[in-house]
C-alpha cells in the first residue's frame, strides 16, 4: 500500500546552494557570519521590519524575547494551549507561570488577552494571522508564519520559524523580527552566545526566501484543491500562508482512521494541557494535511475520501 508522506522540506534546488556550500566550507566561516547577516538584511527589507535578528531556531529566540522583557520572576503569560509545544515551553523554561487562553472554533486563534497576565504570546495557527490587543507586551509566535501578509507589522516583536516543514525553510532557524530599537539591542546582544546560525542555515532560508513567490503559490493551489474536493469544514482563514491546513474531518473519521491505516499520513491536533471549550472541540476534530510543494494532493485527497 503506498503511504502518503505528511511532510517533506520544501528544499531550494540544488543547483542554486552547491557552490555556496562549498564557499562556506572553504572559507571556514561557518556560523553567524555573512549570510546570516545578509538574511538578516533580506527579511528587513522584505517585510519591511527595522529589525532582524537571527538564531538557531523560533524556541530559542521566543526564550530570549521573553527574557528581554525582563519580567518579575514570578511573571504569568498568556499562550494557546492550540499549538505546537515551544509556545508554552518557552515559557516554563524560563521559570514564568503559563496562562491558557481559549481560541476561537473557526480561526484557531486567540482573540482577547486576560488582564491576569505580564505578557502574552499569541500565535499565527497554521500561517494565519492573529491579532490581539492588550496593554502588555505582545510577542507573536509567528513561527509558521514567512509569506503571510501583515508579518511583523503587530506586537512589539514576533518570532519566525525556518525549521525543516516551514514554507520557506532554512532546515533550521529562527528569527526575531521588531520595529523597536531599544528591545532589537537587548536581543542582538545575545546572539554572540545564545543558539547561533549557521551559514549553511542562513543561505538555505535566503534561497527559499528569494522563490517565496513560486512556493506561496503552489501552497494556495493545494489549499484550494483540498477545499473544493473535501467535505468537511475548513480553519477560516483571514490572511494565511497557506502553511498549514487545517481540515475538521466529518464525525466519526478521525476515531475511525487515527492510527489505523498506514497509507494516511496525517496528523492530529495537539497534546493538551487544558479543557478550554474551544481548544478541545478543536482539537478532537482537526486534522493537519499534507501542504509540502511536491505533494500529490489528488492522492491525499483519494485516500482520504475511501474512509469518510
Ligand atoms: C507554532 C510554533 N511555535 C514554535 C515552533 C518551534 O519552532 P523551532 O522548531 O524553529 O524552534 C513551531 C515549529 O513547528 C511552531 O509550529
């Protein structure tokens, strides 16, 4: 039986990297050298944001956003409990108090911030954006979200991905991106020391950066052919990536084929902590379905059908 992989890096082309790489191998600068800053200088621009500051991964630069905040030890943050686990384990790392926040059914998303909490880390679910007012600092966990409109344009700072399933990859990496100068300075000031970038990660997410384009649009197609040939509901989307897709599986399917058969590779929600109404009735129907480049989405969509 053949299985429908869930995910596959979406790898710029080979040709475009191979004398880079071995640029970087005989030059000996292996990390946090000149493609990390010319990435740097690349998102800036892009999504024109003052500040981008690279790291070794999204955790790592929502940990130092949230110790640049420096908050009273015994500070409360406010975080979706719908979400992948370094949202909140940012938190708990460095020794803060976690405060779950429902979502809304539809969007997935956070919408009111509790007047409870110091701080608050809404997050871009699936590349979908979230907007939340609040009078504490807001720090965007915008990890799956590069290519989604509106990028950086909210919060005092927001926190991109370039881990190996996001849409513009870098295989790993994470970039802090804020338009306030004083919080850019206490970030940069880590980046010496604190889960530094590597060359070969910084040009593998310029590479991709620079066929966003290309890859933004086949992600919409496949969005698009899933809706129109799937039943079942859909996250609604406002402005999205496409990075995700988020398909609420008919009654009775996700029981029915979780784990039972091989050839659907597909994912569930997320383990949680809470019994937030929303986030359970979420949880228990979403299903995360393949929206890597080269998927063969009218095989996912075959397979799928055959059980529903
Ligand atoms: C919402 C969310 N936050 C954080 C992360 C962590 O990103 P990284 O693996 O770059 O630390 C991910 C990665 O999948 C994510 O989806």
């Amino acid at each position: 039986m053949k299985s429908i992989e869930f995910s596959k890096p979406n790898l710029p082309r080979w040709d475009s990297v191979k004398d880079k790489i071995k640029s970087i191998y005989k030059s000996g600068d292996v990390t946090n050298r000149s493609f990390r800053k010319a990435l740097e200088i690349l998102i800036e621009t892009d999504l024109g944001v003052k500040h981008a500051i690279a790291f070794n991964s999204c955790t790592t630069g929502l940990i130092l956003c949230l110790r640049a905040l420096g908050l009273p030890k015994d500070a409360t943050i406010g975080v979706p409990d719908f979400t992948w686990f370094s949202t909140k384990k940012a938190v708990e790392w460095c020794g803060y108090n976690v405060k779950y926040i429902d979502i809304n059914r539809e969007t997935f998303l956070i919408e009111d911030v509790p007047d409870d909490v110091d701080a608050v880390i809404p997050v871009h679910v699936f590349g979908n954006r979230c907007k939340v007012e609040a009078d504490v600092p807001v720090i965007y966990d915008a990890a799956p979200a590069y290519g989604m409109p509106g990028l950086g344009k909210d919060g005092l700072a927001s926190v991109i991905s370039f881990s190996p399933r996001k849409t513009t990859t870098g295989i790993e990496g994470g970039v802090v991106i804020t338009n306030n100068d004083e919080f850019a300075d206490r970030i940069r000031s880590f980046q010496r020391y604190a889960g530094r970038m590597s060359e070969i990660n910084a040009m593998v997410a310029i590479e991709n950066i620079k066929r966003k384009d290309e890859i933004l649009k086949r992600k919409k197609e496949i969005y698009e052919y899933y809706r129109k040939n799937l039943s079942g509901d859909f996250q609604k989307i406002t402005e999205s990536n496409y990075d995700l897709i988020g398909w609420m599986a008919p009654e009775g399917f996700a029981d029915y084929v979780y784990n039972r058969v091989n050839e659907l590779k597909i994912r569930r929600g997320y383990d949680q902590k809470t019994n937030l109404p929303n986030t359970t009735y979420v949880n228990q129907r979403v299903f995360r379905i393949p929206t890597f480049c080269d998927v063969d989405e009218e095989e996912v969509v075959k397979c799928i059908t055959k059980y529903l």
